[in-house]
C-alpha cells in the first residue's frame, strides 16, 4: 500500500473507533440515568453546579420541538436528522475530511445517531446533564448533545483555520 492509501485507512479507522466510544458512552450514561435517576430527586455535585436529573425528550435540543404534534416530530427529528447524518456522512467522504474538521463531523454524526437511536426505539431521548450556578442554568443534556457541540465546535475552528480552497481542485464541486 502506498502512503495516502495508509493515511486513509488510519482516519477512517481513528473515525470509527471514535464514533464507537462516543456512541457507547452515551449508551451506557443514558442506562445508568435511567436507572439511578428515574424517580429520584435530582442530585448536585461541586456546591450544585453540576446536577443529574431524569428527563425523557421527545423535542430536539433543549426541547425543542417537544410540542409539535407527534407526525410532526417523527418527520422532523427522525426522517429529517436520518437525511442530515446521511448528507454528513457523503460530504465527509466527498470532501476526505482530516484532522479536527474529520474529529469533529465523527463527533456530530455519533451524538446525532444515538440520539436517534433513541427516538426511533423509544420516541424520546434520555437527558440527566445540568450545569450552572444559581439561577444561570442549561438547559438538561447528555453525553450524546455534549458530543455534537464539541463536533460543531471542532468542525468550525478547523475550517475557519484552514487555508481558503478551492473545492473543484480536489475533485469535487463547489458547494
């Protein structure tokens, strides 16, 4: 094998690796939330600004969309995210994305596929992650949202980093 054939196999191996982390972490912290949180009170850490509380979402992030009739929803948060990941995945490949800007689409499409996962399983997303102080508070969260902010985060910083290319000179068209 010649080298930009091994530096592929290498990203693509390190993506995999880090959408199975991603994935099974947020599977595991959604089961033991589940288990240790559904019922109970919600419980605080370092002087209440990390708090764990059970919460189902039916919505997107933060909710949104929780109100929307439930064809609505399914359309949207299923059909529309299942599309989105889909049209993630080819750009990946199309554009042969490295470094942060690969980091960070793995990220993205790890978050958004277990949490839909969950949607099209059970037709809502375990959240349990609350951080803030006093009244200053996110909204509730889990690993998964954690994993497609940092996507985000990484994605932008790469490609706001990187030299300005023209996307016809690596094989492909421009967007």
């Amino acid at each position: 094998m010649d080298k930009p054939t091994i530096a592929r196999h290498g990203r693509v191996l390190l993506a995999v690796v880090l959408f199975m982390v991603t994935v099974g972490c947020d599977r595991i912290t959604k089961h033991l939330a589940s288990v240790t949180l559904d019922g109970e009170l919600p419980r605080s850490y370092v002087s209440g600004v990390v708090r764990l509380e059970y919460a189902e979402n039916t919505g997107a992030f933060l909710s949104i969309g929780a109100s929307l009739p439930e064809s609505t929803r399914t359309l949207l948060l299923e059909f529309g995210v299942g599309l989105l990941l889909l049209g993630i995945a080819w750009a990946a490949f199309k554009y042969q994305l490295r470094g942060r800007a690969l980091l960070g689409v793995t990220l993205i499409w790890a978050g958004g596929a277990s949490n839909l996962f969950d949607r099209i399983v059970s037709g809502s997303v375990v959240d349990f992650i609350n951080v803030g102080v006093g009244g200053l508070r996110t909204g509730i969260f889990n690993v998964a949202d954690v994993a497609i902010f940092l996507g985000v985060v990484l994605f932008a910083t790469a490609r706001a980093n990187s030299p300005s290319v023209d996307p016809t000179e690596a094989g492909g068209t421009a967007p």
